[in-house]
C-alpha cells in the first residue's frame, strides 16, 4: 500500500531565481506544485542524484558561494 501524502513539516526556504525557475520548471514537468516537487526530490534523494557530479557542484558552489552573496 502507498504511503499517504501528508505534508508534515514546513520549511522557509531561500531560493536564488535560477533555482525557483528550475523548481517550477520541474513541477510543473511532473505535473505536481512546488511542495509535492521538494518533497519527492527530498524522499527519492539518492536515486535522482549521481553522486559524483553531486559532490563535484557541491564544490563549485561552495567556492562561489561568498562572491554570490554581495
């Protein structure tokens, strides 16, 4: 039987306007609004995600991420 949907937890997010763009682009893709989107990212993490390139960007942006925030 398939786990019921119920959103438990609400979380205040910041987004840059290139990461809301790929969000909506995204859900609305999968047919689904920007929390049901977080949520199945969030849940199916390790499957959606190479985990090479993953630690590789993470890098990248960690490295970027000062100069970003002036």
């Amino acid at each position: 039987m398939a786990e019921r949907f119920k959103p438990t937890r609400r979380v205040n997010m910041a987004l840059t306007e290139r990461a809301y763009r790929n969000l909506r682009k995204f859900s609305a893709e999968a047919g689904l609004d920007e929390g049901e989107a977080i949520s199945f990212l969030f849940e199916n993490f390790n499957s959606v995600m190479d985990e090479d390139n993953l630690t590789h960007r993470l890098r990248i942006f960690n490295a970027e991420l000062e100069e970003r925030k002036r």
